[in-house]
C-alpha cells in the first residue's frame, strides 16, 4: 500500500483534495483488468483520494487512462502513452504503457518526456508545485 500519507505535509493540500472524488471498486477493477501491470499507486490513489479537479482550475485527475491519440490526434508519440490527466493548459500527464513510467506530454510537441519513475512520485510533486503557487 502506497503511504500518501506525505502529502498531508503540503501546506494547503486540504483546499487542493476538497473536489476529489474517489472512484468506486468496480471503476478500479475495471482499470485492472483493462490495463494488465497499471501501476498499484495509482489505482489506490484513485481509490483512497480520488480524481476531479485539483485546487481552482489548477489540474484535472481523470477518472481513468485515456489514449494519447484520442487527444493528439495521429501525431507521432514516443511509445504507447495513456493519459492520467492535465493542466488545463496544454500539458498532460500519463504512463508509458511499456515502462510504466509517468511522461508528460505537450500539446505544442506531443514528444512524452519522462518525469517521474512512479505516479506517487509524480502526484506529491505536481501538488506541491501547485500548492506553491497558491
């Protein structure tokens, strides 16, 4: 089990989790079954903390893994990428489908880079940065 715990040491991570919404069993089982090795953390931060927007329009959590191109169209993208969410800005986040790994990918040049070995990595970063905004 993933400690997400840590994130209770980001100032203002209240007002950042209020419109959370965790998603039910059956919508993380579905996730399991429908993506073969999606990585534990994610799914148990869906489930324990949840997915919608982030802060005030600061960041969407999707409900699922969305397929890069449904987004990007047939731009070329660097491995199979599968959406987590986004910044609302032109920036979104996801797995390489073959590592794993969270990528970002930008809507300018739609490369996935990668940014974090792991999504509990990723999210406790991508909160603090926005709660430092605040």
């Amino acid at each position: 089990m993933t400690d997400y715990g840590r994130l209770n040491d980001i100032q203002g991570i209240d007002a950042l989790l209020k419109k959370l919404v965790s998603v039910s069993n059956e919508k993380a089982a579905s996730l399991r079954e429908q993506y073969p090795g999606l990585p534990e953390d994610y799914v148990e931060f869906l489930l324990r903390i949840g997915a919608g927007e982030v802060g005030s329009q600061n960041y969407m959590i999707y409900t699922g893994l969305i397929p890069a191109e449904e987004i990007y169209g047939e731009r070329k993208l660097v491995g199979s990428v599968l959406l987590f969410g986004d910044d609302l800005c032109g920036f979104a986040a996801g797995f390489d489908a073959q590592t794993w790994r969270v990528v970002e990918v930008d809507t300018e040049d739609p490369t996935a880079v990668e940014v974090a070995p792991d999504f509990a990595t990723f999210i406790a970063q991508k909160f603090s940065e926005i709660a430092s905004w605040q």
